[in-house]
C-alpha cells in the first residue's frame, strides 16, 4: 500500500504492543470503525481484552511481526523498544511511522548527535567505553552526573548517579561491557512534554503543552497547559516542530524537556509513539493523542487540537487500585480509565483518573485530599 493511500472504515489496524497505551490506541480505533489486531507477548495484555484478535509472542520476532501484518492494512508500534531491524525485514507492509524514530531514541548516542546536529540544547554530555574516559569526562561536565548504557531499554538499575571521585572508582565493575554516556545531572525545576502529530502530507499539530512529575522513574501527575510563561511555550513547540520536520515519520510522538529556574529548556529524550502524558487530552482538547496518531497513519486530515478546559490526570498503579473505587463513587466528574490486567509489580499502571478544572490549586488539594496519592 502506498503511502498516499487513505484507509476507511472496516479496515485492520495492527498494533504492536498490548500495554495500556494499545489498549486506549485500540478502543479509539473501534470507535472510529476499525477492526484491530494486536501483538503482545503476554495474553493477559490490557489490549488483548479489547482486539478483535491476537498474536501471543515475541515482539520483536519477524514471524510473528508478518504474521499480524498479513492481516492488516496498516501496522503502528506502540512498544518502544520494538525491534527496528525486525521491522525492517517486513515484506510488503505499510508502516507509516517508519523506524528512523526508533532507532534515534533507542540509541543515546544517536540520539544526542541528532539533537546535536539540529541545534536541540542537550545536557553536557560524554561517549564512554572505560573508566579513564569518566576520569576526563568529569572534569567538563561536573558532578553530579549520570552514567547510563548507551541502549535504551534494558533497565534503570544500570544507570549509575556519580556525586564524587569515589563514585567514579565504584563503577569499575559495571563498566565491563559496551558503550555508555555520562551525561550532566540537569537541576530542572519542572518536567515537560509536548505530543506532535504529523501526517505523509508533512502536516504537524501539537497539543498543548504538559507539565509532568515523576516518582522515581514512574509518572505520577500532568498537568496542562504546563505553568509556564508564553515564551517557554512558544519555544517548547518550536523545538517539537523543528524535530518532526527532521524525522521521517507519520503518526504521534513526544518530546520531553527539562527546564531550569533559569528558564534553561533541555531535551529530555524523544517519545516515539504516544506516551503516558498525553493521555490527559481525552477530555483536555477536543481530539485525543490517540485520533490523532489513528488520523495520521490512515491519510485522514489532522485537526488543530483546541484546550477544552485545563486539566490535571494522575496514574493509577496497581498499589492504589482498589484504593480509587471509592472515589469513583464520591467524584461523578473525575474520569476514571481501568485498563484491568493484571500488574506484576506494585507501580505497574493500571489505570489513571483526568480532572477538568478552572481551578488548579483547588484540584490538586482535591487530589491530596483524598490521602490516595499521598
């Protein structure tokens, strides 16, 4: 199929990945009149209970890839540490959001010279391959800073935080294999994200701005528009559209930034598929992520996303689940999403609530009032 061809109603839309995030791409993608397939590597998966059917296996295998795609008349990827040189091997598949965003983010080396190359304000950072280079590196960049494996995806307890020389000494033993980045610890004072969409037409929108906090490495909160002047704003889309311009792609991905009291904007990293944070904007703007990125992969028109009311949405894991069902008795306002699989760890998301507000102060106080996301 080419890329100029519009997909209707009563097509296939494959996605790979059953999480939370599939399971909302799916549900939109039904109301919109799609049928759905879905490949996971977990039948429990939250969006093997909404799929028309499902493939049960290895996401990055090319059997099981082709296997979907033979049903369908477009394939998405949803799971972010998807196999690019598995989908690269696809015959005959019409993959709109192509791999080049893939591999860009799953390599931080890349991903920083392409920052790099377009003018993108990253945090000072070093290649590292052994010990001596952190020795020589610390000297530009300053403590504290992070050591991290060059690939993605393959655990946060392989991140090392370096506060001083001694630090550097006890990382010896895991600078045994491969190619790391030490990067400088940035002091932001907020979290942000912006959601672009882009179509084969070369078409860009953005939804308004998030501001998210995280606990640890989950996200906790968002909040839009994000609390920050107009001319952070501005720069923050300006930055967005800069990098779909540069990425061959078609459909919904983020960008992530960290800003500074200064007013400092760094890039965080490159979302390359709908995110967690944007799930706010099914109720905030008057078209979700989720449409957005459904729009842009079937060749239909992007609308200009419109604010419908400020908003603050805060994730629901699988510790607090039962926790939320009285609130859903008690707050008819709030809109609650259960994505109903079963969690293997206590911060698995298992599902988020939205709030439209008028009033923010008075909406986070409703939150920490009801002592569940204390």
């Amino acid at each position: 199929m080419n890329v100029e061809s519009t997909i209707y109603p009563g097509s296939t839309i494959g996605i790979i990945g059953g999480g939370a995030n599939s399971k909302l791409l799916a549900l939109t993608a039904k109301k919109m009149g799609f049928r759905v397939g879905i490949l996971t590597d977990k039948m429990n998966s939250p969006a093997a209970s909404v799929a028309d059917f499902t493939e049960v296996g290895d996401m990055s295998d090319v059997t099981n890839l082709q296997k979907l795609a033979q049903f369908c008349e477009v394939l998405t990827y949803e799971y972010e540490n998807t196999d690019t040189t598995a989908l690269d091997l696809l015959q005959n598949v019409y993959l709109p959001q192509k791999t080049d965003i893939l591999s860009i983010m799953q390599d931080r080396q890349l991903e920083k010279v392409f920052l790099d190359e377009h003018n993108i304000n990253i945090a000072p950072y070093a290649t590292i391959v052994g010990l001596d280079d952190v020795y020589a590196a610390v000297d530009s960049i300053g403590y504290p800073c992070v050591l991290k494996p060059v690939q993605r995806g393959i655990g946060s307890q392989f991140q090392r935080v370096i506060y001083n020389e001694d630090d550097i000494a006890k990382s010896a033993d895991y600078l045994t294999t491969g190619t790391y980045i030490l990067e400088s610890w940035v002091p932001f004072e907020r979290e942000l994200s912006v959601m672009v969409a882009k179509d084969a037409q070369q078409n860009i929108v953005t939804l308004p701005v998030c501001e998210n906090v995280y606990h640890g490495r989950h996200l906790f909160e968002s909040i839009t528009p994000a609390r920050i002047d107009a001319a952070t704003t501005v720069e923050v889309e300006r930055i967005a559209k800069t990098l779909a311009q540069s990425i061959t792609y078609v459909g919904v991905f983020g960008v992530e930034f960290f800003l500074t009291a200064s007013g400092t904007l760094y890039v965080k990293r490159i979302v390359p598929c709908p995110h967690t944070s944007g799930n706010i904007f099914n109720e905030a703007t008057q078209v979700s992520q989720y449409e957005l990125h459904i729009r842009a992969i079937c060749n239909w028109p992007l609308p200009v996303p419109q604010l419908v009311s400020p908003a603050v949405s805060v994730t629901i894991p699988e510790r607090l689940l039962k926790a939320t069902y009285t609130q859903v008795m008690i707050k008819p306002n709030w809109h609650f999403y259960y994505y109903l699989a079963n969690g293997s760890q206590a911060e698995s998301r298992v599902g988020h609530v939205t709030i439209l507000t008028q009033d923010l102060k008075q909406t986070l106080e409703a939150i920490y009032d009801t002592e569940i996301w204390n």
